[in-house]
C-alpha cells in the first residue's frame, strides 16, 4: 500500500503521532471501537460533527469542504494517518482529501466492499446507507471491480442516523422503521448485507433480527482496523509501546453538544471517556 503513495512526506511522520478519526457525529466511534481493540497501543483524536449532522442528506460540494475543515483540525494534532470513519466522507471527499494531503489516509468504503465481495455465496449483495452515499454508487463500483456477476441493491435509509444520534438504538420505532426498510432487501433474496453507514452497527441487533441468521451482516469497521493496521506497518508507522501512563491517550472533540457525546461516547465504548471538548470547526 504504501508503494502506491510516493508523495507523503515521510518527515512529517513519527511512530507516537496520534490517528485522526472523524464522521458527522456518533457512528465514527464503532470505527474507534474496532482501532482500539485491533492496535491497542495507538493514540487516537476523534472528531464528530455533531453540530452538522447528518452528513448523508448534504451534497458533494458541503460534504467535501466540512471534511476539508476538520483534516485541517485533526492536522494540527500533527497526526501521522486519517481514518475517514464515514461513508458519507468518504464517498464524497476521500479522494479530493487524499490529493491535498501530505499523510496518508483510509475511509471506510473500500474495505466494506472487500469483505461484501469475499463473504457473498449467491452475488446478491445489499446495500443500506444515507442518500448520499447510495446516490454516489461508489459501493457497486468498487465491488464490480473486485467481482464479477454480482448485483447490489441500494437502499437509502435516512431516518437511521437521526435515531442513533438521539440514542433510540433499541426502541420500537427504530423497528418499525427498520422493518420499512429493509422489506424489500428480504424479498430479493441477498446473502449480504453491508451496513454502509458508520452509526449502523449501533442498531446491529434490529437489523439482525429483521434479516434474519440467513443474511450475512457486513460491518466495514473490523476490516477499516485491519487494513489501518497494516497501512501504518507498511509506513513502519505503528507504535510499538503503549502511551506513557497519564497521557491523553484518546482525545474526543465535537461541534457541538459535547456532554451529550461524552455520555453516548461511554455506552459504547468500554474505555472510560471523561470528556470531550466542543471547538468552532468553522474556525478551520
Ligand atoms: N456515519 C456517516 C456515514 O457513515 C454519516 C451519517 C450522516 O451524517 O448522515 O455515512
């Protein structure tokens, strides 16, 4: 990987630099939930949007220029790799931040589509995510590259990411609205789901029980790790020892709301998150 990117700055980049991670709000911590667990020993400086969420009902031009304001944020952290932990972002901006950028940087998109194009017996292969993302068909692109006589079927659900971020993550209006849904994904028979949107694997147990033990359900942030993982070994990038005792190891900034983030931060994550601080991402 790091032979198809000659052009970062490799003085730029130190071994006990943080990861920057961000998404529009919530979803990017099942991305940090993965990062922790895979490489336990890397700092990490998360960003959520939480004053400009959703991000999936905005166009390309937005997307891309609150994306571009918050590398620029995460940049002052010097950190040494950004994890675009939205679909959204990445399907809309990742390759515009990535010609800009002097580090390297990974979204979520792409893994996704690897293990939905490895993990598919019959080729019928789900997809639900925010209008965005569906709209940008950046999912059957990349797995028609990786596959061939495979068909993806797009569903756009947009009431998702409002339900996670007000925490409805197990209530009976998420299922309601889940079964809306997903109906017609059951009727065409896939054997793969992905969860094309960050904040879905926060409402894995709805999904899984409306598809059913017969669908497999995709979740790009177990492979996001693994290929950061190896990304950063390719870069010889990755920290060998865990942060000194009583450093900030994890660093959680918002837009908006921060106490509110803080508490939903913890319910998910097990690491103990005492705070996070709210800053002007307009300021970048
Ligand atoms: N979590 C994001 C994604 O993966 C964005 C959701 C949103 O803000 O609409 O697409």
């Amino acid at each position: 990987m790091a032979e198809n990117k000659p052009d970062i700055k490799r003085e730029l980049l130190n071994k006990d630099a943080p990861i920057g991670v961000f998404d529009s709000g919530v979803g990017g911590l099942t991305v940090v939930r993965e990062i922790m667990r895979q490489i336990p020993n890397e700092r990490i400086i998360y960003f959520g949007d939480t004053a400009r969420v959703p991000y999936g009902s905005k166009s390309r031009e937005t997307v891309t220029r609150f994306s571009g304001q918050i590398v620029r944020f995460l940049n002052t952290f010097q950190v040494k790799t950004i994890v675009v932990a939205c679909n959204t972002a990445s399907a809309y901006a990742l390759d515009v931040l990535e010609k800009e950028s002097d580090i390297p940087m990974i979204g979520v998109v792409k893994p996704g589509a690897r293990v939905a194009a490895e993990v598919t017996k019959n080729g019928r292969i789900g997809l639900i995510a925010t209008e965005a993302t569906v709209g940008s068909r950046i999912y059957p692109k990349y797995i028609q590259e990786l596959k061939k006589n495979v068909t993806i079927y797009q569903k756009a659900c947009p009431l998702f990411v409002p339900l996670v971020e007000e925490g409805l993550l197990e209530d009976p209006v998420t299922d309601e609205i889940a079964r809306r849904y997903l109906t017609e994904l059951i009727d065409i028979d896939i054997d793969t789901l992905i969860l094309g949107c960050t904040h879905y694997p926060l409402i894995r147990s709805t999904l899984r029980k409306i598809m059913g033990e017969g669908v497999t359900l995709v979740n790009p942030a177990y492979e996001t790790a693994r290929e950061l993982k190896e990304l950063l070994a390719g870069y010889d990038l990755l920290c060998e020892e865990p942060p000194a005792l009583g450093g900030n190891r994890y660093q959680f900034y918002v837009s908006d709301k921060a106490e509110k983030f803080v508490s939903f931060a913890n319910s998910i994550i097990k690491y103990g998150i005492l705070s996070a601080k709210s800053i002007h991402i307009d300021a970048y």
